[in-house]
C-alpha cells in the first residue's frame, strides 16, 4: 500500500474527492465518489484502495454497501479483489486509446468548449476563494506539500499528481459544492488529456504556473490569483483543442 493509502494516512490523496454521502442515496453517491478516485487517477493502477473498515466509515456507509459498490466496480473492470495477508481492492491500470476510432469515441462524447470553460471559471473561483478568504497554516502547508509533490513527480506520475494540486485547491476554497463540482469536471478533462501526449516543455511551464499561483493565494492576492488561474487553464485549453478538435 502506498504513503496516500496507507493506514496512517489513508485519505491524504483521496481528501478533495471523498466526503459523507447524504441519506437516501448511499449507495449510488459512494459508487460516484469512488469512480471518480479511480478516473482522476488518485489511486493509480495497481496499487489498492483504503481498507473497507476506513472507507466505510468515511464515507458513512456499512461495510456491506461498500461491498456492493466495489463488486460494481469489479464487474466494470475497474478494480479486483486479492486475497491473503496482502489483499485487498486493487485498481486495475487503465489502457490509453488503442486507435483513432476510439479517440474521436470519447472526443465526441464531451463538448469541449464547455468543459473548458466551466473547468476555467471553476478553477479561477477556487484560486480566488482561497486568496481572498486566506488560508490556516495546514491549509497553506497542505497547498505547498501539493505544489512540492508536482515539482518532484517523475513523467509517469505528473498528471496524477497535478489533479492532486488542483483539487486541493479546490477543497481549500471553502465551498464543498465547488470542490464536488471540480472532481466532476476534472475527472472529463483527465479523460481528454489522456488522449495527448505529455510535453516536457508544457509540464515546465505548468509548474511556473503553479507556484506563480501558490504565491499569489499565500500573498492574499485574489485577483492576481485569479488571473494566473485563467492563465494556467487557457494552456491546457489551447492543448485540447490542438490536438483534439
């Protein structure tokens, strides 16, 4: 089990994303909190979930409708379950688009112009939240560890890493719908990313954009925090929209 899932730590990775579902609709609100770990990468392939015992309670479910949600999650290919000292729920690594045909499948499944901007105007009202409102000291620790993780993330791992950073942000705004939204649309994005290739020169910048941001919502700075928001995610717009449209 790796650092983010381990016992004493089981949801550092999984924070911004899993929250206790509402009464009524506990079984299918874990289901989309849990798929939405899995699609943004918070756990990735081959490595395991937290324990049922933790998940359960952290989600405020029984043990037995969080079996039901990961048998669903088994059945769609997603995870599988190991036995012995060192089983558990395991997500399973998802392939990159083996053709064409099945990226345009899944470009022509998204409006892209409107993802794009609600994940602009999502991010720039996070970023402006969390400057105007300021943040405590594990607030802005939790910021920087996020930003220091992303600076030290090896190719394979940057994009996991970067939706971390970002939805750290986006729970430090203070605004739970706003964070609930943002996994949502963060997760599609995901999806399209996978879709192009990582470059080295783009990531380079990414990361001054990052700490650019990280400084201005330390600084208190809403609307240059704002702005570098905007600027972040008009870059990967423009990506997208190279590559795929």
């Amino acid at each position: 089990m790796t650092e983010e899932t381990g016992p004493s730590g089981s949801f550092t990775r999984l924070l911004p994303v899993l929250r206790p579902v509402r009464g009524g609709n506990g079984f299918e609100e874990a289901l989309e909190q849990v798929l939405q770990v899995i699609r943004l990468g918070l756990v990735p392939g081959g490595e395991r979930l937290p324990p049922e015992r933790e998940l359960a309670e952290h989600l405020g479910i029984s043990r037995v409708t969080l079996r039901e949600v990961l048998r669903v999650l088994q059945d769609q290919g997603l995870v599988e379950a190991r036995r012995g000292r060192y089983g558990g729920t395991f997500v399973l690594p998802r392939s990159r688009p083996a053709d064409g045909d099945e990226l345009r499948r899944r470009v022509e499944e998204v409006d892209l112009t409107d993802v794009l901007r609600f994940r602009e105007v999502l991010e720039a009202g996070a970023a402006g939240l969390c400057a105007a409102h300021g943040l405590d000291d594990e607030g802005a620790d939790r910021l920087r560890t996020a930003l220091g993780a992303t600076h030290e993330a090896p190719l394979p791992d940057y994009r996991r890493r970067d939706t971390f950073f970002h939805l750290t942000l986006a729970e430090l705004s203070g605004s739970p719908t706003l964070s609930a939204q943002y996994a949502a649309v963060r997760a599609t994005v995901n999806d399209l990313l996978d879709c192009i290739p990582l470059l080295v020169r783009n990531l380079e910048h990414s990361q001054h954009q990052h700490t650019l941001l990280v400084d201005a919502v330390l600084a208190g700075d809403e609307a240059r925090a704002r702005a570098v928001a905007r600027e972040h995610c008009a870059g990967t717009a423009a990506l997208l929209r190279g590559f795929l449209a």
